[in-house]
C-alpha cells in the first residue's frame, strides 16, 4: 500500500544518506526499497 511504499522510502533515503549506510539496517533499506520499485 501506499503508505507503506511512503514509510519504506523514506527508511531508504535515511539510511543512504546516514553513516549508518553500510550497517545491515541500510542494507536492508536499500534492498526493500529496491524491491518495491521494481
């Protein structure tokens, strides 16, 4: 849902612009988020 995809990328866009990038959150961050878009 819609919300959902709106809390995800904002979870996304913070751990990518955090120096937390590289912990296992961001990761995961990154690849939900990339899940969603594709």
């Amino acid at each position: 849902n819609l919300l959902d995809f709106a809390f995800a990328g904002n979870f996304a866009f913070a751990g990518a612009h955090q120096p937390t990038t590289g912990t296992v959150v961001g990761r995961l961050a990154r690849l939900l988020a990339q899940m969603l878009i594709e």
